[in-house]
C-alpha cells in the first residue's frame, strides 16, 4: 500500500510495542464477493410488540446522503491502537493493544495538543487479537475518574476496573481494582470481541467473541459469542436481563466489537461475517443472531434475528461503530472505508454510503463527541496492514 495522504496538523504520538500478527475470518482476507451492501428490513418478527422496533411519532428520517469532511490529524505514529474514549474535559484517551498502555491525548480546545503517558493496564498478554481491547468511561468519570478496560490475560479475556488520576506523575496516573469480570473464554489467536460501552440505563455492555468455536455462540451457559449486559457495581447480571440469573443479553454472534445507541436508544451491533456476510444488527434482549446456523439473512423463519445491512467481508469487516445525524457509522478494516447507513427510525432510508475509501487504510475505531464531529482511529501496525511512515493515526471528522 502506497503512502496515504494526512490531512490538518500532525502530532506524533508513539505508543511502542511488538507487533503481533495473526489470522482471523472477520479481521482477515477471506473469499472476495462481487456482490455490493444490501439494507433492508428484517424478514419477519420475533414478537409482534418488540420494543425495538417502535419509531418515535414525528422523528425526522436522516438524509439519504451524506458528507465526511477529514478536519484534523490529531496523533500519528500509533502502536497498534485499538481503545478510544473522549474524556468530559476533551482530551481523548488511547490505548494501545500490543503493550497495553495508554496514552492521554490533550485536545480540549479542539486542537492538536500534548500527549502524556497514563500507564499501563495489568495483566495483559497480547496475541493475534487479544491484548488491551474496549475502554469504557463509567457515567460519573467526571468526578470519579472510573473507567474499565477489556483485556487479554495469559487465561480468559477480564473486564477491569480502573482509576484515572491526571494529577499523578506520568506513567503513573492509573490505578487497577479487581476484575469486574473474569473466565470470559478467550481465542488462542481470534475472535475475542472486546467491545465495552456504557448504555443509557447505566449498565456495562460487553461484546465477546466465539473463540473461533462456533458452536459456543449458541451455548447459553457459555459467555462466548454474546453481548453481556452487567451490574457495574457488583459484576453480576441486572435484575432486568432476558435471563435475570444470567449476563447474557444476546447471543448467536460470531465477533462483535462495535456497539453504538441511536437517540432512541436502540442498541446497535457491529459484527464480522465470516467468508460471506458481515452484519449490522438492531440488538433486542434475548435476541439470537444465528452463528453459526445463519450469516447474513435468511434466519428469521427458523427464529434468529436477521440483520438490518450487510457486506461482502472485502468491503468491510467492521470493528468500530457510532451513531450520528441519524445515521449509523462503521469503521471497517478488511474494506478501508467508512460506512454511513442512514435511519429512519430503525430501518435505513438509503443504500450504505461509503466514505474514504483507501484514503487512511486499516480504520479501527469511531467515536462520536458532538454533533457532526467524530473521531477516527486507523489500524494499519497490527500486523496485518500496510503501514505507512505516519501509521497509525487518529483523525477528527466533520460529518453529515
């Protein structure tokens, strides 16, 4: 791959560590297809009152086209990035899969600023996939500092509590509690999901992968291939899960890593097919996706989920998501765009739009933090891309 062009002003930010490579069907090269997106609805109904399905009377469809405008390059010469999340004051913070170190990023004027070393999140062992995956800010960092981070150990995948102390020495600032959550099963090489997102109701939201063991997605007594909804005082499932005695919130999928809410508050996946399909799925409690029975359409009759868009792998392979003007964006490896899939309540008003296609390579990660603006984090040194003299990056966008 030819070096690509950088846009706004640069900031260098290196985050060293070894590159590990591995092979994965979802984050991998697979049987190219000819065939181009498809959205639609869902072929059939799993309940006829299903909640997710509602629209809000009078919400306004967002426009069927759209526009991404690359503002600023805000850090370059990444080590593996994979965790992002804009703190309340602006600054942005990044972690780094392979050494499992983060890094704070200061862009509270909206500008290129200062980066600091945070620390080091414990216990990870980086291969093929795993490593130091989702981060998460808890709904009271602002006055707690609490965050928690998705990690591979030499045994399971964690979820981790931590503690953000910006007035600490650097390299020094991040304090490590007690795993919220241990034994999530973890791959040898792929499929670890690691996903992490708060939802609106306050609940932590964790996305894990199958392994590269199919059948486990379908296991409801294994933590594999689901998104888990957890207590995030306790690590135990709330009251109000499908099944209250269990943190599984949905499961039959291959390898989620991107959850995102519309302003509805309708959850959201994005998930990696295997050599045909990959997905973008309106999540419902208790739902079941269909790996490895179903990839793609064609499951509702046998009662799984269908998803709402899908891809060829070759045009995306998506990791990162966010919502934003009513649309859906997907950050996507394997297919080096970003895809804007416009709503209309849940069904989308237009074909997936993409974007910046071959621009920046490898796209990782997509964060939205304000209206219109995103961020964007390439993925070029993490053992399977092309990396250019700058990689990797994190860039703003201006979207519509």
């Amino acid at each position: 791959m030819s070096a690509r062009p950088v846009a706004g002003a640069l900031l260098a930010l290196a985050l060293t560590a070894p590159l590990l490579a591995g092979c994965s069907s979802g984050e991998e090269p697979s049987s190219d297809s000819t065939e181009g997106s498809s959205a639609g609805p869902s072929e059939g109904e799993s309940a006829p009152e299903r909640e997710a399905e509602e629209r809000t009377p009078g919400a306004s469809p967002a426009p069927a086209e759209g526009d991404v405008e690359v503002v600023a390059t805000l850090a370059e010469n990444l080590s593996a990035p994979w965790g992002l999340a804009q703190l309340p004051d602006g600054s942005v913070l990044l972690g780094s899969r392979d050494s499992g170190a983060l890094a704070l990023l200061d862009t509270s004027d909206g500008e290129p600023g200062t980066v600091s070393e945070v620390g080091e999140v414990p216990g990870v062992s980086a291969n093929g996939e795993g490593g130091l995956l989702g981060l998460a800010l808890a709904p009271d960092f602002d006055t707690s500092g609490r965050l928690y981070a998705y990690a591979t150990t030499a045994s399971d995948n964690r979820i981790i509590p931590l503690e953000l102390d910006p007035s600490a020495p650097e390299g020094e600032r991040l304090t490590a509690g007690d795993p919220l959550l241990a034994d999530i099963p973890k791959g040898e090489v792929i499929h670890n999901g690691g996903g992490l997102a708060f939802g609106p109701d306050g609940m932590l939201y964790a996305t894990t992968g199958d392994t590269a063991d199919a059948q486990l997605a379908q296991d409801p007594d294994s933590l594999a291939g689901k998104i888990l909804r957890i207590d995030p005082t306790t690590g135990a499932p709330p009251a109000d899960n499908p099944d209250p005695d269990s943190l599984v919130y949905s499961l039959g999928h291959r390898n989620v890593q991107g959850l995102a809410w519309d302003a509805e508050d309708r959850l959201w996946a994005a998930e990696f097919g295997d050599d045909t399909w990959d997905e973008l799925n309106l999540i419902e409690p208790g739902g079941n996706y269909g790996w490895p029975e179903h990839e793609g359409e064609g499951g509702a009759e046998d009662g799984f989920v269908d998803p709402v868009a899908v891809w060829p792998p070759a045009e995306a392979s998506p990791s990162g998501l966010a919502y934003s003007g009513g649309a859906l964006w997907l950050a996507t490896l394997r297919g080096e765009r970003l895809w804007r899939v416009p709503l209309d309540g849940t069904e989308p008003v237009a074909e997936p739009e993409p974007f910046l296609e071959g621009d920046h390579g490898r796209l990782r990660n997509v964060v939205a933090v304000g209206e219109g603006e995103l961020l964007l984090l390439t993925n070029e040194t993490d053992g399977r891309g092309s990396p250019a003299d700058t990689d990797d990056r994190l860039l703003r966008l201006r979207v519509s």
